[in-house]
C-alpha cells in the first residue's frame, strides 16, 4: 500500500474533486492513510471467492420486463435544472480548446 | 390542544381519526404547536410543512363522507430528507443538492399516503447520509432531547430527535446502523428491515446494496404496524424481495397482556463469541448483562455463537459502501439538477460544483471509495472485503441454524458530546461496530431501549434476525421493551 500525497491527488482527480489548498491536502492524506490502514486487516480475516453472477441473495437483483412505460415529465425534469432552453438541458463547453486552468 | 396525545400509538390515533372521534385537523394542530416549539431547541427539522394541515382537513372530510382513510388516518410522519416526497425539496442536507424539488414520491410514503397518514416535513441528517452524529449537516446541528449538548446519532438524527420529542411515527434510512444507532442514542425503537423488504425507489441511493428505508417510533408495535404497510415487492426496485409480507403486528400481539415471566419461552437467543465487551464504556457494559438477565428472565434461553468475521465489518464495510458512494455519487456533478459551479468548461465545472457542492466527509468517502476501486487496489480492497463479506455471511448463516435472534449492545456508548469525534474521522467510523455486520449481510436489526448510561442517557438492545424473519425480531423486540421501561424524555422548558 502506498497512498501519498501523489496517488491521493490523482484519485482526487478520478473523483474530479478539489482538495483545496496545501494544509487541506495534507490533512486528507494523513486521514486517508489512518483509514487505509485499517482496512488492511482485511486480509487477516475469512474470506469467500465469488459465486456464480447472480446467486449472491444480498446482490442479486431481478431483471425489469422489457417495455415502454411513463417517463418523467420533460416539465419536472428541466425544473431542477441549473439551466435549460428549448427543451434541452444547457451545459458548459465541451470542446478541449474552450478549457481554462 | 390535546395533552394526551403523545400517549396515543400511531395505530391509535389512526384508529380514532377513521372512527370520527379525534380530528385530523385536531392531531396535526397539536404536533405542529409542540413541534414547532421544540424546535428551536432540537434542530431536528430542516422545513416542517405547514401546507400539509390542507391534508388533514381533507381526511377530515372523507371520515365525514363515510370514505375510510386508513389505518395511519391523520398520522404525522416526518421523512429524512433523503426520501422522496412529490413537490417538495430533498437536499439530503447536502448543498450540492438545495433546491432540488423530487418529481415523485419514494413507494414507502406512497403507501404510508396510501394508509392516510400526514407528510409531517423532512428531518435534518448528515449530508448524504454520511456520519454518526447528524453534524455533519451541510444545513444545521441537531441535538438530543436527553442533553442539548450531546449529538443525537447519525446519520438519521433528526428523525431520530423528532420522535424522541413525542412524534409517533418518522421514516430513516440505514446503511450501517443511521436508523439503530440514534434510535438507541435518543431513547427511541428504529428498525432496520432485511435488504429488499421495503423498496428503495424513491431513496437518494448512498450504498445501494446496503441501504434500506424502515421506521423510527416511540415502541416496537408501531414500528411494527408501519413496516407492514411499506413492505413488499415494488416494480419499481429490481432488489425489492417477492417474499410474503409477514403478518407483523400478530407477532407482537399478546406480548403486552403478558409482560412476566415466559413471553420468549422456547425462544433462542444468540451472543456473538466475538462481542468485546471490554469496548463497552460509561455503563453500557453493565446495561449489557441487565439485558442479558432481561431476557433469561423472560424465558428466553441464551446461547454462544460464533460469527469469526464480526471484527472485519466496519473494515469491510467503510470499503464497499465508499466503493459504492463513489459509484452512485458521480451523478452528483451539478448538470442536470443541483448546484451548479464554474462555466468555462465541462470538466471545470464538474470539479467546481463537486467541490464546492459537496461536505468534507462526502468528500473522504468518495476518495476512499474511488481508491478501492482504481486500478492496482481494486483486488486488494474491494474485492478482498466483499470475500469477507460473502464468509461473514455464511457465518451468520450457520448462526442462525443454532438460534433464533442475536443480540448485541447497538453502539458501544451512549450518546456523545457535540464535536467530540468530529475532527477524528476513524474514530467515528469505529463507533459503528456493532452495526454495521448486520447491514452486510442483509439481516433485519431492531434497536430497542435497554436503559440509561452513567450520564443518564438512553443505551439500546440491538436485535438480528434471520433474512425477511422481521417477526421473531419484533416479538422479542416487544417483550424486551414491556420488561424493560425507560423513563420519560426530560421536558425541555415550555414543552
């Protein structure tokens, strides 16, 4: 295990989350690598290889009938939205060379 | 106002607004006055709904027009503000999500509409359902009606509060103990019910393979009336389980008229091998073999088992519930609802809104949860804990072919100071240890009151029992709690 300052950064990135500044970064990665030690002691413990895809009664799911059903009214949905126009939900730029630093 | 109304069960006063003899209006007329003076106090509520009197005077309407309302005729119920209510906001106390207003309603207040019952308002939690001391509101700090300076549990603290103040009847949801522990931190009954025996539909998901909706209550009949009306198979919930839906408050019928001796007569009793009760602290392990004398007392024959994984669950747990939050939290980006930061670009926006969006501890857990699952760990963490999870359920399962429930102190202490743990994000977590192998392994747990700590706070009796077997918990849950009375909330000045 070798959680830093570094792998927690770019995890963070995965995340796409901001740790803010250098003491909030210091301090998440102190509490980070307080937690991840902890979870190390799983590997004292019994543990059970995976069943079939399916058998498991804790995360096994049904499958939903295949067929049309009411939507969300298209209303409702753009009410919640940070913003809309025309029926579509307005989002930022996507194309590379609008990005900013 | 009606003084004696905290007395009555939800059944009861549901019983008397369908038969004509209390108001709906009358019902909603007193909780509003008592709750709305409390609060100030408490900080249970983040928004009670005025509006909903509306409901009341119509259900008054209906027992005048010979129409029946239902069994939860005028019933105030206060919902967590991570469960869906049609038109009305659902924060989940987080400000990544303020002024989001839900479409629809979760199936488990539909159904408790269904049955008459009064949408109260939506109770304070920590944000997204994070914590164990509800402080970690992005909004406000609840505090326990036993002592104002001590939390009142987490994550579901404001239902918690809010009953433990004389509502009869208010929803959580627990992913690891959010609806037992502030259950047992605020004197109260909550129940857990069993992975898929009340649908999720319409709960903002955390840990979708944990998480499950059930009530907080004042007693364990009334937490069992309400969970006969939410449970069952939902279309709406692909995990929602086809089983029968038990005939719950039969189970706890009788118990009353017979509160001596051998009310669990012939029931078997399990305690864990690995229970550390030298983990117990400030009265509770004194309050744990009261408990265990409790129940022999009762009838009940108690029994060693063995479940050798129980230390690994707040491991196991911490690591696929984060796993799982990062998964289900990624939604949380500010596009199509929600707050929304930064406008220059996407993936700028994305980072802005989330970080600004989101609380401190959402944030640990997501990066926890998003370190288990990348690359070069994935196997070494997530994989590894949900083998131990799959071995910690065999266990309780060869458990279970020797008794009928287990039980176990549900937190190791009472209530805690405000912002005693809050700087120390493990030792919060580690608070959990008690109830968070049940959440694993799909189990029902009730938390019932046992008595007080050497603070004169409220300790709590967890109960597990088999998959989908709510009955047997509820039973032994009712004969506990008629052999085991707690005194009264103090009263807080003026109320």
């Amino acid at each position: 295990m070798s959680l830093d300052l570094d792998e927690v950064r770019k995890i963070s990135r995965l995340a796409r989350l901001s740790l803010g500044d250098a003491e909030d970064e210091a301090a998440m990665v102190q509490d980070l690598v307080a937690i991840v030690g902890y979870f190390d002691q799983l590997s004292d413990y019994e543990a059970e290889p995976a069943e079939e895809v399916g058998t498991d009664p804790v995360t096994s799911s049904r499958e939903a009938e295949d067929r049309l059903g009411k939507c969300l009214d298209r209303d409702l949905f753009e009410a919640n939205a940070p913003e809309a126009r025309d029926g579509f939900l307005v989002v930022p730029r996507i194309t590379a060379g609008a990005a900013k630093s | 106002m009606n003084p004696s109304l905290e007395q009555l069960s939800a059944l009861e006063i549901g019983e008397r607004v369908r038969s004509g003899d209390l108001s709906a209006v009358d019902v909603w007329d007193h909780f509003h006055g008592r709750m709305t003076g409390i609060e100030p106090k408490t900080g249970a509520f983040l928004e009670i709904y005025d509006h909903q009197r509306s409901r009341a005077e119509r259900l008054d309407r209906d027992v005048t027009d010979g129409v029946d309302p239902g069994p939860f005729a005028g019933v105030p119920v206060a919902l967590k503000d991570n469960i869906a209510f049609a038109g009305h906001p659902l924060t989940c106390a987080s400000r990544i999500l303020e002024g989001y207003v839900s479409p629809f309603s979760a199936t488990a207040v539909q159904r408790l509409l269904d049955a008459g019952a009064v949408i109260f308002g939506r109770t304070n939690m920590d944000e997204l359902g994070m914590g164990s001391s509800s402080e970690r509101s992005a909004f406000q700090t609840t505090r326990n009606p036993w002592n104002l300076e001590r939390v009142p549990g987490g994550s579901s603290g404001g239902s918690a509060a809010a009953v433990a103040c004389g509502l009869p009847l208010a929803l959580g949801t627990d992913t690891g103990g959010s609806i037992r522990q502030p259950a047992s931190f605020c004197g109260i009954v909550g129940l857990k019910p069993s992975y898929g025996r009340v649908s999720r539909f319409g709960l903002v998901a955390f840990a979708s393979s944990t998480d499950q909706i059930g009530p907080l209550t004042p007693d364990v009949p009334s937490a069992a009336a309400a969970l006969g009306t939410m449970a069952g198979l939902d279309p709406r919930d692909a995990t929602s389980d086809p089983a029968e839906v038990q005939n719950y408050l039969s189970a706890v019928e009788g118990i009353a008229a017979e509160p001596g001796a051998a009310s669990l007569k012939g029931v078997r009793v399990g305690i864990m091998d690995q229970v550390d009760t030298s983990a117990l602290t400030g009265g509770a392990a004194e309050d744990w073999q009261r408990s265990l004398d409790t129940l022999r007392r009762l009838g009940a024959e108690i029994r060693n088992v063995s479940v050798a994984n129980l230390g690994a669950a707040i491991a196991c747990y911490y690591v696929i519930t984060n796993a799982e939050a990062s998964a289900n939290f990624a939604r949380l980006d500010g596009m199509r609802y929600g707050r929304r930061s930064g406008d220059a670009h996407l993936d700028q926006a994305y980072v802005a809104s989330r970080s600004e969006g989101l609380g401190p501890e959402v944030k640990r857990r997501i990066l926890l949860g998003t370190f288990a699952l990348s690359s070069g760990y994935y196997e070494a963490y997530y994989g590894r804990a949900q083998a131990v999870r799959r071995a910690l359920s065999r266990q309780f399962s060869r458990a279970f072919e020797q008794v009928d429930v287990i039980v176990t102190p549900t937190s190791p202490t009472g209530a805690f100071a405000l912002g005693e743990k809050l700087d120390d994000p493990l030792a919060m977590y580690l608070a959990d240890v008690f109830t968070t192998a049940p959440s694993l392994a799909g189990l029902p747990a009730l938390s019932v009151p046992s008595g007080l700590d050497g603070d004169g706070l409220p300790l709590g009796l967890q109960i597990l029992g088999r998959p989908m077997d709510e009955s047997t918990v509820l039973k032994v849950g009712h004969a506990f709690e008629v052999a085991t009375p707690l005194p009264p909330v103090p009263e807080m000045d003026g109320h």
